[in-house]
C-alpha cells in the first residue's frame, strides 16, 4: 500500500512539474495579451481544446507509462564491483566550483555568438530591419553544438576529478550560455 502511494505521489509530481509552470506562463502571457487585446490572444475554445488534449491524452499516458515503470522494475545489479567502505572524497580546487565552471561554459558559447548577437541588437535599436535569418539560423545551431561540446568536456572533467555531485553541475553547465 504504501509503494503505491509513493508511485502515485510520483506521478502526480511528474504530471506537475513539467506542466504546471507551463500553464502558469501561458495564463500569464495570454491575460496580458488579453489585456491589450492581442490577435495573439488564443480565444476560450482553444484553451479548452489544448486542456482536453492535456486531461485525455498526456494524463493516461502517464500513468500507463508509470504503471508499465512500476512493473517492469527489476533489482539493482551493479556494473562493476563496489566496496562496502567509503572513502574520502577529494576537495575540490576553486577552478572547479559550481560557479566558476558554469561561468566558462557560459562565456566559450556566448563568445561564438556575440558579433550575431551585437547586428541584430544594432538593427533592434537602430530601428532598422534584421533580414538575415538564414545566418542567424546557423549560428543557433553553431551555440548547440558549442554547448555540448563544452558541456560533456566540463562533464569529463568532472568526473576525472571524481567529482561525486556532477550531475547538477553538468546541467547547470549546460544551461548557463
């Protein structure tokens, strides 16, 4: 009784992470528009048709998805051997926090992009018309591919560093352009 519970908490949880926030920028930016009386406002038939889409669609197959994770589970097998006592982790050097890691992977990306990134600001400002799509284009795909290059490096380097809490810093590394 009380893993089912767990699993349902779970799932309530998943369901409402991802889309609660969603749904609270939506109300937001549609009210504004709203307000302003937008063509950018989706009008009420809309909104309940991408509720019922969400409620008859997305919520099932959540909890299928949960129900089939919940059945399939099997034990835990260990890759490799493990040792029952723990060891010391290592200090970390202060080129190697949070910080400072997620200021390097946040600069290398953004430096690939800045000269883009400074026209169309110029043409925002100068009142003039940004036609360039295509090469703006390209460099979106050039700040992805920079981002992950540097991401899994710093990752890699975390772990070379045995560094037991990458997971959090890799995302963060990752997100910080």
């Amino acid at each position: 009784m009380l893993r089912s519970l767990t699993v349902v908490k779970i799932l309530v949880l998943t369901g409402s992470l991802f889309s609660g926030p969603l749904f609270l920028t939506f109300s937001f930016l549609n009210t504004v528009a709203v307000a302003y009386n937008s063509t950018a406002a989706l009008p009420f038939g809309t909104i309940m048709v991408i509720f019922l889409i969400w409620t008859l669609v997305t919520s099932p197959l959540l909890v299928l998805g949960g129900i089939a994770g919940k059945n399939s589970r099997s034990e835990f097998q260990a890759p490799s051997k493990t040792n029952k006592y723990p060891r010391e982790i290592p200090q970390l050097t202060w080129y190697r926090s949070t910080l400072a890691q997620m200021a390097m992977a946040g600069f290398l990306p953004f430096s690939a992009i800045y000269v883009e990134l400074y026209y169309i600001f110029a043409s925002v400002w100068g009142h003039q018309i940004y036609t360039i799509y295509s090469i703006l284009f390209i460099i979106f795909i050039i700040l992805l591919i920079v981002t992950a290059f540097v991401n899994v490096a710093l990752t890699y380097f975390q772990l070379a560093a045995e560094d037991h809490e990458w997971w959090w810093r890799s995302f963060l590394c990752g997100g910080s352009t």
